[in-house]
C-alpha cells in the first residue's frame, strides 16, 4: 500500500473499534436461537478473549446445541492478545503479543471442577488442547486466505465488522453463501451496494436498533458527546444509529404492521417530480392506498416483505434505485432549510422527491419553481395488500 493510503487505513481501523457489551449481544442473539443448533458459528472480527460475541457462544455453547465456534482476530486490533487471560494460555512473553489468532471451540465443560463453565475452563481447554488456540499464518484479516476458508468452514458469522469496511464485510459474506447477523450503521440502509440486498429481500433488519454503547480503547480522545470514562476507567462511545443486519430468518419479518390511517389528499401530499405520496412517519401509513409512498428509511425496522413491495430508494446525490423522476429538474441543490447551500454539498446534484405545492411539515424545502431540495433520504414502497378505498 502507498504511504498515504496505509496511513489513511490506519487511522480509519482505529476509528473501528467498538467493542459490543455483552447485554446487546444477548437481547438481539435470543430471537435467532433455533438457528445455532448443530452448526459451525464464525466470529472473524473477534478476539477470543475480549469479544463478547465469542463470550455469548462459548458460554452458551451446549445450551444452543453448537457444533462449533471459531474465532479470528486481527493483527491490527490494538487490543489483539492484550489480556491476561490469553497470555496465561499461551504463555506470556513478548513473541505472543500482537498477533493473530484462531480459537476453535468444539467443546465446552467445567473443567476446574467448580460446579459451573466460565472463561476459566474456557481459557483451560485451551490449555489442555482439548479445544484449540493457534497463531494464524497471516494477519487475521477477515479477507486473507485462511479466514475465507474458516469462512467456508461455517454456517453463520456473527460479529460486530470493522465499520469502515462494511461493504467489503457484506459482498465477502454473500460471495461465500454465508448466513450472518452482524452490526452495522443504519446508514448503510442507503448505500448504493447495500440497498439492492435489502429491495430484493436477499437481507434485512434484525430486532435492536438505535442507540448503543460501546468500550473503546483507551487511545479514543474524550468528546463532548456520546464519550464517558466509567469508575473503572474504561472509556465509552455510544452511537445513535446502530442496526442489526441479517439474512436469517426471524419472526419479526412476519408480523404485519397494523395500519389504521385512511388516506387523504390533504393529509398526504403527492411529490412534484416522482408519482408517489409523502409518509413522513411509519406509522401514518394509510391502509388503503394503492400507489407508491415515500417513506422514512426507519421504515426498514418494520418491513413484511408479504405486506409491502419495496420499488425504490432516494438518497440524496447518491442513489436513485428504481426511480425515474417524472420531471427533470436541472438545478437540485444541497441546501439548508433556509435555503442556503450546504458546506459540502452545496450546488451538487440531488434528486430526491419534491412535495407538490408548499410542505407544511418543513421537511422539504422549496427555493423556486426550479432549485429543489430535501433533506431526508426516502424508500418507496407499495402496500401489497390495500384495504379497498371508502366510498
Ligand atoms: C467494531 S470492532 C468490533 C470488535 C468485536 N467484534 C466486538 O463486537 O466487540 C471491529 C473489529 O474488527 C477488527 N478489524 C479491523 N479490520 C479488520 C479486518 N480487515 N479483518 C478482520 N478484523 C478486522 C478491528 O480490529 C476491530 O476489533
């Protein structure tokens, strides 16, 4: 790698690394239970003695029926074999430190007679080679040989991946046929390589979504927001828009949304440049209107794909799938609300839907007949079942 792009590498898998508490993992993992019995589970962004997702498997590994549990990490974590407890397995000294590691877990027991299974006896089959623990060959990059072939090896992945390379995390997991329940922003609801898998139903959201806090490492400079150090000196992140993604199948994704709106012109005004209505919440969803409607991208936490049809996303610049604008507006701008252009975007090209006539949600904003602008990115979607109009 050029000087300057391993750099820019560097400082971007820096920025990675959140750690998933335990409690996320749990409340999110019991709606998937029924898919863990007899399979091989994968966590290929995880340090065995520091990830959660390794913790939830291993110590819950009979209770799921695991077959088993493989874990890699990564040489650039700068946490890789930095606790006591890996060392202790491995043997301390400077040769173990920083490198990367495949634990393969195919059974779990109490092994220091204590009446009950915790890392300890975790750490002591390892210890005994009853379960194994040794050093990759190369960096533990979940891309390398090696970890495609652990990939290849299993049924599931499940992890929390490097965010700064979910779309490479996302095309390697469906390149090799995998199922997965991994973390990622909700921003990745709109990006160009990511909504298609959702529009086709090929993924989808799982059950937790929001907010979510995380340990990062001690390097992680203090913030005004969303940065706390706690008693014990750890520092925290938290993230506002954090989701689950997943192409296993939960029950979730069956329930259909009730609908008890009725549409009304006055209430749900149709876009001047796209034949589709404006939902600006999910839950105002009219139940009997045939058409298109635009709604907020939060809408994805609820998608039945027997109750609705996604056809299309718009995002800004970015993305336009599936739609053709009925008009061809030359001059869309990035602006504020105020209608002054934005730092970055300003002046850029954007096509998102433009409300007919003058919004009153203030949602969009209007500069002339020409300039157009909206702030929010929209799916579009079409009831697949309407209740029939009133008369
Ligand atoms: C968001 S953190 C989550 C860590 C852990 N999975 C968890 O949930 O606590 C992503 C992890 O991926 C690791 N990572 C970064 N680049 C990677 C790569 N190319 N291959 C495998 N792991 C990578 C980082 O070191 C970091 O520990």
């Amino acid at each position: 790698m050029a000087g300057n792009k391993s750099l820019k590498a560097a400082v971007r898998a820096k920025e990675d690394e959140f750690y998933t508490q335990l409690t996320d993992i749990e409340k999110e993992l019991r709606h998937y239970k029924q898919h863990f019995r007899g399979k091989t589970i994968l966590c290929n962004c995880d340090d065995p003695f520091e990830s959660n997702f390794f913790k939830y498997f291993v110590l819950n590994f009979n209770r799921l029926g695991i077959k088993k549990l493989i874990a890699t990490c990564y040489s650039g974590s700068p946490i890789a074999n930095q606790q006591l407890s890996l060392f202790d397995v491995l043997g301390s000294g400077e040769e173990n430190a920083n490198k990367p590691y495949k634990a393969i877990v195919t059974q779990v027991y109490d092994q220091t007679g204590d009446g009950g299974v915790d890392m300890l006896d975790v750490a002591e089959l390892f210890k005994n080679g009853v379960n194994e623990l040794v050093e990759l060959t190369g960096d533990g990059d979940f891309r390398s040989e090696e970890c495609l072939a652990l990939m290849d090896e299993s049924d599931i992945v499940v992890t929390n991946p490097p965010f700064s390379l979910f779309r490479e995390y996302v095309s390697t997991l469906l390149e090799h046929n995998k199922h997965f329940i991994i973390i990622g922003s909700q921003n990745a609801i709109t990006y160009k390589e990511f909504f298609p898998l959702l529009m086709q139903n090929k993924v989808w959201l799982g059950y937790g979504n929001g907010d979510m806090s995380f340990r990062v490492p001690e390097y992680f400079e203090a913030r005004e927001t969303r940065f706390w150090v706690d008693e014990d000196g750890q520092k925290w992140r938290s993230l506002g828009n954090i989701a689950w993604f997943t192409n296993l199948d939960i029950r979730k994704r069956h329930e259909e949304m009730i609908l008890v709106r009725r549409y009304n012109i006055s209430e749900y005004p149709g876009y001047d440049n796209y034949d589709a209505i404006e939902v600006s919440k999910t839950a105002d969803i009219p139940c009997d209107f045939t058409g298109v409607m635009g709604v907020p991208i939060t809408f994805m936490y609820k998608y039945n794909p027997d109750q609705f049809e996604i056809v299309g996303l718009v995002n800004g610049k970015d993305y336009l799938a599936g739609i053709k604008t009925t008009k061809n507006y030359k001059d869309y701008e990035e602006t504020r609300q105020n209608g002054t252009k934005t730092g970055s975007g300003g002046g850029k090209i954007n096509g998102n839907p433009v409300l007919r006539g003058k919004p009153k949600s203030g949602n969009y904003f209007v500069l002339n007949d020409e300039v157009v602008h909206s702030t929010y990115a929209r799916i579009f979607i079409r009831n697949k079942h309407p209740e029939e109009v009133n008369k």
